[in-house]
C-alpha cells in the first residue's frame, strides 16, 4: 500500500513544485530568490526518490520495502509541508508585489 501511494504522491510533488517555481520565477526581483534556494534542491530530492523507487536494483525489494513504512512515510510528510510552505510564501510575496 505504501508503496503505491509513494509512488504516486512522488509525481504529484513534482508537478506541485515545477508549478510553485515557475510561479516565483514569474514574480521575479526583488526578493529572495525561493526557486533556486528551495524548490530546485527539492526537486532534486524528488528526482532521486523516483530514480532509486524504480531502480532494477529496488524494484524486487517491493515486499521488503513495507519495513520501511515509516521512512517513505517521513519523505511525503517533508515534501507536503515545503509545497505547503512555499505556496504560503507565495501568496505572502504576490501580497507585498500588490501594495
């Protein structure tokens, strides 16, 4: 189950964060800089947990990976609260653009 839901979820980061960067990239100067301090190493980090989760070296593990519930778990838990967070900080910055 976990592993389906990982599996799934992994994209949807993506997606959410190549969306978030294009958005903060189109906000441009001044300000702090969130798609290259942020998101980018994020998508980093998602790209490798997709490359490794459909690795031939895992891809036989599947049974044993439910050991690691926890620790896939923790992964989406991270990635949920940086796109929550960034998607606060967006509206906060659009907010300060308007005035």
């Amino acid at each position: 189950m976990v592993d389906r839901v990982y599996k799934e979820d992994l994209p949807q980061s993506r997606k959410k964060l190549e969306d978030l960067k294009h958005e903060f990239v189109e906000l441009g100067p001044p300000g702090t800089r969130w798609a290259k301090l942020r998101i980018e190493p994020l998508l980093k980090h998602v790209d490798t947990l997709e490359y490794l989760i459909h690795s031939d070296e895992f891809s036989s593990e599947s049974s044993r990976l439910t050991k690691g519930v926890e620790l896939f778990h923790s992964d989406l838990v991270y990635l949920r609260q940086n796109v929550k967070g960034l998607e606060k900080l967006l509206l906060s910055e659009r907010r300060r653009l308007k005035k």
